[in-house]
C-alpha cells in the first residue's frame, strides 16, 4: 500500500489544541518547547489556553498549526520505533501546511519552519490594510466556472480577483480586493453556485495582492537552508513532486501568491500510487477534502492521543 502524509492549514486551528498530546507524550511537549525557544514566545500556552483571538491571528495560527503537526508526527515515529521515509511514500501540504510536509521531510528544521511561517503571517497581514482584502468560498462550483467570474469581476471592477483555492470539485476559493470578491460572489450564485461565503480572514491570501509578502518570503528564504526531502512533496503550485532544494525555495516564494491547486494535488498522489493518505495535526478538513476528490482514497486524520494508537495499528 502506498500511502501519504498531508498537513492541514490555516482555518484548522482551535484552543487547547495539542494541549492532550503534550500532556500524553514526552516526544510532543519537546516540540511545542523547540517551537517556543525558535520564535522566543509561549506560543503553546496561546494554543493551550487561548485567547482565541490571539491564536487566529495569522502570525501565530501558522507556526502553530505546524507545531501541531509536527508533534503529531514525531509521537508516530517515537511510539511506533519507524521514521516516516519508512511509512509514507509522498507528503503534502495545504498552504502553510506545505511547511508542515517540508520540516517532515527535514527539507526545514522545525525551527526554521516556525520561523518562517512567523514572518509569513507577519508579511501577510502587512501586504493589505485590514478591511480592503477578503476571500469567499464558492460552493457547488467547479474551477473552470469559478476562473470565469473571477475573471469577470476583476474586468468589471478594475481589482484584483484571482484563484486562492482549488479545494474539491464543488469548492473554489477566490481572493482580491473586497468589492472585486463579492462581485465574484454575485456573478458565481447567477451561474449556479450553491453558495458564497465569505471567510472570516484578515487578509487576502494566496493573490497578487500579496506580492509584498511573496518578496519578503524570497529573501527569508534566500537565507534559509533547504535540504534534499527524504521522500518528494507535492508542491502547492504545480501540483507535481519535488525534491530539489532550489526548486522548492522558488516554490514557496510562488506559493504566496498562486493558487493552492489541492484538488490536482490529492489527483496527482493518485495517479502515483497513493491509496490512504494521514492528515496529522489540528482538525479533519483536509480528509473531508480527500473524500469528496477521490473516494477511492482512504483517509485518516491523526491530531488526538486516541487517534495515535489507531493510525499504528494501520502503520506498524
């Protein structure tokens, strides 16, 4: 059976997560202090106590949902006696998660990657005022109908509106300029959408809007040292694997500001081989996305001591 690990994103995150899994296992808690000591803040008494709203602020929610998922890992390799080269063929991540997959694959040490995730979110929130950017989830709608009205909105209201998310075959996420993503909105219920929703985010991610950030990203990671993956991840932009280290320091400068292509990710891992995929960290989106992409696919979501003990069994 081949198999994948994939690592959640932003929007997965909640109070007291991981909190269980430092309490249960040694492995976890030295994570959670390792990512503490990278970024010089309690960033885990955040993710264990809250407040909440300082969790979900993207400069924290980033390095901490990685935290997470690194933990999750490292107890399977600890409690199981394997390392993940020896269990999953492909690793993957949506958005900030594609650092989860690298540090996993120890192309970034975890303290690189928390300290790159914190300057992601920083950049981020800094590339657009708070209140001129949005995103909106459009439902029941498929990427070719969803590239049209973006394409129309952003003709019709001389704003950016571009592609952030190809999620699933029935989600599209869109991003730009507020009036240009709600005229998506509208132009996407008149062509059969199911629904818009507007996400609760501070920023506009993933769009052209956020070239500032893509910048500060390319000289953080001009500085950062990126090693050979110990099995290929598939890369957010191009929906391919990758192992080269240079390949992939380009990628996540790209990754900022293109699409997050999940759909012809989960495809790609199908079309090599891949049968059960694990989602380690916070939450079960990703797995719920897997589903509706390809129910062939057995997924599996790890981010609680019970879950722990389920997913050895399959992977002993």
């Amino acid at each position: 059976m081949i198999r994948a690990f994939v690592f959640p994103g932003q929007g997965s995150q909640a109070v007291g997560m991981g909190r269980a899994l430092a309490e249960a296992f040694p492995a976890a808690k030295h994570v959670f202090e390792e990512v503490d000591d990278a970024l010089k803040q309690k960033l885990s008494k955040v993710m264990f106590e809250g407040p909440e709203g300082d969790l979900t602020l993207t400069e924290n929610a980033q390095p901490a949902l990685m935290a997470v998922s690194q933990a999750v890992l490292k107890v399977l390799e600890t409690e199981g006696k394997w390392a993940l080269s020896a269990r999953a063929r492909f690793v993957a991540g949506h958005s900030l998660g594609e650092y989860s997959a690298l540090a996993a694959v120890g192309a970034l040490s975890l303290s690189d990657a928390a300290r790159l995730l914190k300057l992601r979110g920083q950049a981020m929130q800094k590339a657009v005022p708070v209140g001129e950017g949005a995103m909106a989830a459009l439902l029941n709608f498929d990427l070719e109908r969803a590239q049209k009205v973006a394409a129309q909105a952003a003709e019709e209201t001389k704003l950016v509106c571009a592609i952030a998310n190809d999620n699933d075959p029935s989600q599209v996420v869109v991003s730009g300029a507020l009036a240009a993503v709600e005229r998506a909105g509208v132009l996407a219920l008149e062509a059969g959408a199911k629904r818009s929703v507007m996400l609760p985010v501070s920023a506009p991610f993933h769009c052209p809007l956020m070239q500032p950030a893509a910048d500060a990203m390319a000289e953080a990671l001009g500085k950062t040292n990126i090693m050979m993956p110990v099995v290929p991840v598939i890369a957010n932009v191009t929906a391919q694997p990758v192992s080269d280290p240079a390949t992939i320091r380009d990628l996540l400068v790209q990754q900022v500001t293109g699409t997050v292509r999940w759909r012809e990710c989960v495809q790609t891992m199908k079309s090599l081989g891949v049968s059960r995929v694990f989602e380690l960290g916070a939450g079960k989106v990703l797995s719920g996305l897997v589903k509706r992409i390809d129910k062939e696919i057995e997924s599996q979501s790890v981010g609680q001591p019970a879950d722990i003990e389920a997913a050895l069994k399959i992977l002993s």
